[in-house]
C-alpha cells in the first residue's frame, strides 16, 4: 500500500491530529533536548564558579603568606593543590597527592592564563569520578588547582533525563488525545452538515441544513448549503408546477382531439368531415405551438445562445410589416437614420417581438406601436397598445409560465397557454437585460381605427398610442437589452 493513498484515506479528523501530533511530537523533543543542555550548562556553570571561588580564596591566602599546611578546603571543593614556579606540589588540601600535580605543569598555567575549567578522570588519580578542575594564577608563579567533584552534577542530570524520557512521552499522549477531542469538537458542525445532508438524500427533499451558533467558516458553509438547498428546492418546485401546467395543457387539445375522432368513427355518415379536420388541426396546431414554446424555454434556460450583431431597428420594422392583414394596424415608430445593434440570437429575439406584437394585436382596441431607442447603453424596445392593459398587482406575475388572467381571454375568444411574457422575460435575461410592464402613455394626435396607416412606416421616435376608444389605459411593454460596445 502506497503512503499516499493510505494517507488519502484517513479522515479529516485523523489527518489533522496526525500533522498536528507529528508537529508537536517534535516540539516536545526539541525542548527536552533544549531543557536538558540548559540545565547541564547551568549545573557546570555553578560547579565551576563554586571551584575558581576555593581556588581564588587559596591564591589569596597565598599571595598574602598566609596558607597553612594543610590547605583549608573549601565545602565546594574536593581537591586542592599549589604549584611553584618549577611545577612541583608545594602545598595541597588534606588526602591530596603530594607527589603527581592533577595538571600537567604547562596545562595549569594555560588553564591559569584562560580561565577554562576542565573535565578530569578521577580514578587515575585515585579520586571519585569525574572532576571539575580549575587553576587560578598566584604570586611567584605559582599555580593554584581546585578540582570539585561532578558527581552531583551528573545524578541531577540523570534525574533530569529520567524525567524527560517519562514524562515526554506522558505529555504528547495527552496533548494528542486533547487534540483528538478538540478537533473532533471543532468539527462536530461539518458532521452535523453531513448527518443533515444525508437525510435530505433519504427523505429525497430539501431541508434545511444545521447552522452552528459561531460565526465562523463552517456557519457560511451552512449558510451557503441552505441558500443552495431553497433554490434547488424553488427550483425542483418549479419544475414540478411546470410539468403539471404542461400536462394539462396539454390534456385539453388532446381530449379535443381525441373526442371529436371519436364521434368521427361512431357516427360517419352525419358528420362534416371537412370541420372536424379543421379542427383537428387547430388543436394540432395549438400542440405544436406549445411544444415549440416549451423547446425555447428549455434552450433558453440550459444552453447558451449564439451571439452575433443585430440590428434591433431593422427588427422591428421588418416584423412591424408582417401584421399587415392583423385586425388593427401595426405602428414601426422607429428612426431610419438610427441603429440599435445588441449582441444575441436573431431568431430568439424575433421570437420575443413576434410574442409581443400577437399579444398586443390580441387585446389592443385601435392599433399597436412598436419602438426601439438607445438610451445610457441600452436599447430600449416598447409595444405599446391601446387595450384594457394588466393590473398593476398583476404585471409581475404574468411573466410566470402558464399564467393568464381572465379577462385576457375574453375579447377574441382565442385562448393561449400563458407562455408568450415568460418567453419574453426569458429571452431578454438571457441576453442580460430585462423586460417590465406599464401603462401605454397617450399623445396629443390620436390616429382612430379608420385611419390609412401602413405597418411598418417610420415615424417619430417619441410618438405613442392614443387611446381612442379603449376600455383601459393600455399596456406598454418595455424591453432593455445591453447594447453592443
């Protein structure tokens, strides 16, 4: 097994008490080591001092003629030895050897001159253990050695080491089970999250998910994974609404259909084949008009539009000459020295202007002007018609999908399945503008249903629909889309 994928395998928690743990694992070793040189440099610093204060109390006595014999040993000091200027033992502490100097000559004077204290083998020279040897210059050339003992030193450091090698790996097997549990506490939250996570994959509908009390990274998580789950839920919601809307709108044309095929074959000798064909295939048509509205609304939503250049102005007039034979005349107030052009789908926004010239030539009492202008970057495309016009409560909510109001199907008796606004909003989001509703705005010269007006005649720019005889103030549907730079 690879360390990688052993590695890889391991959970959060368990990677981070490791790197953690490994991380202190070697702080802890660091300062054991660090700890114990600090306190051996310490002992031998203090075992030195006591050894030059004996010596430098000796040289003294010394300098000042005043040294007995047997040098007085200091409580410190195990050993002292005085050297004259020829290098032998002219004086020593009670037990030392008279004969053999603890230094060489040569060697106590270098160590005289340096001040260096010197680690020594006792049983050489019939002493305990290990010494501590210093030499201390005096009058006459004469060399005083003062040698301590380090016995001490070294059972403290033992004692010490002992410690360390207990006590160590005491403290790491704590501090690495306090880590296991604070980490493990750290995150409970993301357990929580996966704990919630999993019974929204179980019960199979969004839910929210536990936020935690800290304002930290794990509650915007949470807050992150709740907003997701409200629009995946809004989302699956709308999905749900627009496969029941679909199916029954389509139920009707089907049923229509199927019933009028039905009495066909029951009764064929009194029916008039000729009628049931035509309207077997206005309810064809109707499906095929529905199918193809859900197919735009699917692109429009899941795919990416193919963008080049259009010139909105050439647009509307070009559409504006295609209602010449609609029940009211078709207004193109569009300048000809004027270009619109935005980035998008030629046939989308087609689509979207067809859309709103059927809906206003539906409802409209007199005529329908349509309008392109740039304005701060935008092109602003408005129908404008003269018809009851939507409520203001309700101009939101007909850009939804499948939604009609009453009175909208009450002047023609033409009912349509309530997706021409949602194909406009849509289209136009997905061309990053907008589209909004309003009431048609009247000027002072009013054109009467008589009037001769050719569709797609340019006119001024600011002119609008008069109301003539409507029965409301109209609608005006505005749609901003960004223009090309």
């Amino acid at each position: 097994m690879k360390p990688a994928g052993w590695w890889r395998r391991r959970s959060l928690r368990a990677r981070l008490t490791l790197i953690t743990s490994a991380g202190l694992a070697v702080a802890l070793a660091l300062a054991a080591v660090l700890l114990a040189s600090a306190v051996r440099s310490a002992l031998i610093n203090g075992l030195d001092v006591s050894a030059r204060q004996g010596a430098t109390e000796v040289a003294a006595l010394l300098n000042q003629g005043r040294l007995p014999s047997p040098v007085p040993v200091p409580p410190d000091t195990v050993t002292v030895q005085v050297l004259d200027a020829s290098g032998r033992v002219v004086n020593v502490s009670p037990g030392a050897d008279r004969l053999v100097p603890m230094l060489p000559p040569a060697q106590a004077r270098a160590a005289a001159r340096s001040g260096q204290a010197r680690m020594l083998a006792g049983p050489p020279l019939g002493m305990p253990s290990l010494l501590r040897v210093v030499a201390v210059p005096a009058s006459g050339r004469h060399v005083v050695i003062a040698a301590a003992s380090f016995a001490q030193v070294h059972e403290s450091l033992a004692t010490l080491a002992r410690a360390l090698f207990v006590g160590t790996p005491l403290l790491f097997g704590l501090l690495a089970l306090a880590i296991w549990l604070v980490t493990g506490y750290t995150l409970r939250p993301i357990a929580a999250l996966r704990r919630g996570a999993a019974e929204v994959t179980g019960t199979g509908g969004p839910r929210a998910l536990p936020v935690p009390p800290a304002r930290d990274e794990v509650r915007s998580l949470a807050v992150t994974l709740n907003d997701m789950l409200s629009r995946l839920a809004e989302a699956q919601q709308r999905q749900r609404d627009l496969v029941s809307d679909t199916a029954h709108e389509l139920r009707s044309p089907i049923a229509s259909i199927r019933a009028q095929l039905e009495v066909a074959l029951d009764h064929p000798d009194g029916l008039d084949w000729a009628e049931t064909a035509r309207d077997v295939h206005a309810d064809t048509l109707r499906l095929a008009r529905l199918a193809e509205d859900l197919l735009l609304l699917a692109r429009l939503d899941g795919q990416p539009l193919r963008r080049t250049a259009v010139d909105l102005c050439a647009l509307c007039r070009s559409a504006a000459a295609g209602y010449a034979t609609a029940r009211v005349p078709v207004r193109a107030s569009v300048s000809s020295s004027e270009a619109c052009e935005v980035a998008g789908d030629p046939d989308a926004l087609r689509r979207l202007l067809v859309n709103l010239l059927d809906n206003a030539v539906r409802h409209a009492a007199s005529q329908v002007c349509v309008s392109v202008r740039s304005e701060a970057g935008w092109a602003v495309l408005t129908v404008t018609d003269d018809g009851p016009g939507i409520p203001a409560a309700d101009r939101e909510r007909v850009f939804g999908r499948f939604t009609r109001l009453d009175n909208a199907r009450d002047r023609t008796g033409e009912e349509g399945a309530g997706l021409g606004l949602a194909i406009v909003r849509s289209t136009a989001e997905a061309h990053g503008g907008s589209a909004s509703l309003g009431d048609a705005v009247s000027v002072s010269s009013p054109v009467s249903p008589g009037d001769a007006v050719s569709p797609g005649d340019a006119v001024s720019p600011g002119d609008a629909v008069s109301p003539g005889d409507a029965t409301g103030p109209g609608l005006r549907v505005v749609v901003r889309l960004p223009l090309t730079a």
